[in-house]
C-alpha cells in the first residue's frame, strides 16, 4: 500500500481508465475546437500561455501541452520560411558581361517553378524598393513575375509615386495587367494610371486607331517618360508563353515567330536571340510602349527565370530593352556559358 492509500494496481487502472477517458473527449467536436482557440490566441493574437490560461479558466501548466496537441492533429502547421539567398558573383559577372546597371541572381538549386518565381519577386521589391522617391513615375508590364515583385513590395514610409501600365493588358488574370498598376500604387501610396486596351487586336488598322485615341496615347506617353520600369521577359516556348495562354497568340503564330528566329518579347515588342527587335504584322497590332522609347527610359528592371526562359532573357539583355536584371542561378549561370 501506498502512502496515499492508493496501491500501484488501483493506480494503474485508475491511469488507464483516466487515458480511456481522456482519448475519448480528445476526440470531440468541443475539444479540437478549444485547441483551435488556444493556437489562435498564441500564434495569431500573440498572447503568452499564462494570459491564454486566465483567458480559458485553465493552469497555466496546460496550455503549452494543448499547443502541442494541437500540433499534433494538424491544427497548426509549422513550416520555416528560409531567407531568399543570392549568388553575389554570378550577379557581378552577369553585370560585367552584357554592361548591365545591376544583377541580382537568386540561389534557386532544387526549387519548384513558382517558389522560385516567388523569389525572384522578393528580390526584385527589395531593387525596387530602393529606386522610388517622392515623385517617381514607375511603369509597369505584366506577367507573374511582375505581379510576385508587386507582392512582395514594401517601402519603410508612403512614397508619392505614379505608377503607370507601360502595355495593353492580356486577359482578366490579376497578372494580366490590370491591377498591377493599382496594387503597385497602393503599397507605395502613390496614384496610378491604367491602359485601357487590350495589350493586342486581330488588325493594324484597329490597333492604330486605338494608339491615336487620347486617352491611350496620353498614357503611352507618361510611361515613355517613366523613370524606373518593372517589366516580365516574355517567352515564345508554349510551356511558359503568357501570350497562349491568355489566347493572344495561337499555336501557329507562336511557331513562325520561332521558325523567323524570334525567342520572346518585352512590354510585348519581340526579339530574336541576338537582340533584333521584330517588325511585323503582329507588332504593328500591339499596344504598348515603343521599344525604342523603352530603350531610353534610366532604369528597366528585368524579372525572370528558369531554363525555359534563357533565350528570351538572353535577347532582352541583347536587345537592349533592361538594363538591371533579376534572376536566378540555373539561368544566370546559362547566359553566362552562351558564346
């Protein structure tokens, strides 16, 4: 017997019996739902354990048990956010080869498409960040890239920017065109004008009277006039071809423009490998800025990656079009081995 009075086999059953019951209520509608709110209270409302437990009429004892419960059944899940990483001489060779302002290549070794799409928009908010002032005017292309450094842009104080769309928008995706100027403005605190034109139209002549419209045009010239640009690099490979996806290009186009030579577009003005810029019919049906007044704006900044996508940014540095880049290593380290 015990001390107690309690003998160690009364206690063994009374354990179990308590354990029996204890699986039980852990089970329960009410139960899960009271470690919903004790995680809600620590990890979102930021309360310690001893404030949740006078909230909940609980020891303070139990609260760091019903966090790990929580844990375990899934209620919270804890994932570790690693910083995004940069090859700092990749980027200096990068920047010495094709004469650019500034390289910035993310660390991308092992990481799916989108996270590293992500990355790269990270990296390019922080460049961004850092060229506007009071006054700026910031022109703006389209594409995922572009739509994840918007994400992803945080100015420490309200910036009085104008943010303008530089090219005619590519369906009704948030990464189309249309609300990027919009979301841009609101994370600086700034104005924005939009383009009201689709980024292409079936004829010439449509797209001509579009260009002299005033409303267009006036548009157009503000973002001619841009002092900072954040632009995607287009690619004509259907894989990752924003232009078939959004049905602005179909199959056959795409395969002539490359049988002509020609690997991708910025702000919707293509190129070859070389830096040609295309003169054709399908340029002359495009809404956008010029490339030659692109070519004067101080400081257009290239967002993109992957290997599908190093041809088009191969022509983009060649072309001219960008003069800062932002990257990641697979595609750095292909420019950069490419005669």
């Amino acid at each position: 017997m015990e001390p107690n009075g309690i003998s160690p086999s009364m206690a063994s059953h009374a354990d179990a019996g308590h354990a029996t019951q204890d699986t039980s209520a852990r089970s329960s509608p009410e139960y899960l739902e009271l470690l919903a709110k004790v995680a809600h209270l620590y990890y979102e409302q930021g309360l310690n354990q001893r404030q949740i437990a006078a909230q909940i009429d609980r020891h303070a004892s139990t609260i760091s048990r019903l966090l790990e419960e929580a844990r375990s059944e899934g209620i919270v899940r804890i994932s570790v956010q690693y910083p995004w990483r940069s090859d700092d001489e990749l980027a200096s060779r990068l920047a010495a080869t094709f004469q650019l302002r500034h390289a910035h290549v993310l660390l991308s070794e092992g990481m799916p498409y989108q996270k590293m799409v992500d990355g790269l928009g990270v990296i390019a908010a922080r460049v961004l960040a850092g060229a506007l002032h009071d006054g700026t005017i910031l022109g703006v292309s389209w594409g995922s890239a572009v739509h994840s450094s918007i994400q992803a842009l945080r100015v420490p104080t309200p910036v009085r920017v104008t943010v303008v769309q530089m090219c005619g928008a590519v369906g009704a995706s948030v990464t189309g065109g249309v609300e990027l100027p919009r979301m841009a403005a609101e994370r600086c605190g700034g104005t924005y004008r939009y383009l009201p034109a689709p980024v292409a139209v079936k004829d010439p002549r449509l797209a001509q009277s579009l260009l002299a419209e005033p409303m267009v045009d006036e548009v157009l010239q503000l973002a001619a006039r841009a002092d900072v640009a954040l632009v995607g690099i287009g690619s004509i490979n259907p894989q990752v071809s924003q232009w078939l996806r959004n049905g602005y290009a179909d199959s056959f186009e795409l395969t002539e423009l490359e049988q002509l030579g020609y690997v991708g577009d910025v702000c919707g003005r293509f190129f070859t490998a070389e830096g040609d810029v295309l003169d054709s019919e399908l340029n002359q049906r495009v809404i956008a800025v010029p490339a030659e007044r692109l070519r004067g704006i101080p400081h257009v900044i290239g967002v993109a990656g992957g290997e599908l996508k190093v041809p088009a940014i191969r022509g983009a540095l060649r072309a001219r079009l960008i003069n800062s880049l932002v990257t990641d290593s697979s595609a750095a380290r292909q420019l950069l081995a490419m005669p």
